[in-house]
C-alpha cells in the first residue's frame, strides 16, 4: 500500500524540541521533494517547510525560520523536520506530502495563494499526520 506516515509528535512543554519523521511505504522517497505542513486547531494549513530530492530546502513561515531543520536519510526512506524552541503557536497536526514537481514552490506562492490548492495543484499524497501539542 503506497502510503505516507508521519510520526514523532507528542506533548511537549515550551522550549522543548521534537523530531517528527516521515516516512514512506510500498515507494521510494528518495526521488520525490517533500513539504511538511500543518494545521493548528480552528486555523487553516499552512506550508512549514519543503526539501528537494537532492536535499535542497525551503523553510516558508517566518516564524519557524531558525528554530526548525528539515532534513532526510534516503537510506532511510524517511524526512524529518527537527523542531526546536518549540511554543503554544506551533501546537498543531503536521503533515508531510509529496510533490508533483521536482522542486519546492516558492515561498510566495505558499503564503500568499489559497494553501489547500496549493496542496491539490502540487502534490500528490499525504498521510494522517502527527500532533504536536506545546502545553505546559
């Protein structure tokens, strides 16, 4: 079954840290780019970040920028997204999708365009996502 997983989300209390990992059943990750997203409790989904099958990546909200690493093991058929300094916003279900295309969509198109069709125009597959809860 060709599928994606996400796993790695929890509880954790501000500041902490969570790696949250991605990884692919019945095909290979190591040709497709991959967006990790999310979507807070009563807000839209937003775009996090985005990393090339050649490890390029992307990071789009500013708010993220410094404090999480995408990165990927294509031995291990998995992406990741490191979190650090984590707070109340980044509380939320994170998703990981393939991409249609070979690169990432530029930040402006992420942020700017309607995100969900984003998500239908450029990619192709997610899973059911992981939740990530900051809370202390």
């Amino acid at each position: 079954q060709v599928q994606l997983v996400e796993s790695g989300g929890g509880l954790v209390q501000p500041g902490g840290s969570l790696r949250l990992s991605c990884t692919a059943s019945g095909f290979s990750l190591d040709l497709y780019t991959i967006l990790w997203f999310r979507q807070a409790p009563e807000k839209e989904r937003e775009g996090v970040s985005c990393i090339t099958h050649t490890g390029g990546a992307t990071y789009y909200a500013d708010s993220i920028k410094g404090r999480f690493t995408i990165s990927r093991d294509n031995a291990k058929n998995t992406v990741y997204l490191q979190m650090n300094g984590l707070n109340a916003e980044d509380t939320a279900v994170y998703y990981c999708a393939t991409a249609i295309r070979s690169s990432c969509p530029p930040p402006h198109k992420v942020l700017q365009e309607d995100f969900n069709k984003v998500l239908r125009e450029d990619f192709s597959l997610w899973g059911q996502g992981t939740r990530v809860t900051v809370s202390s």
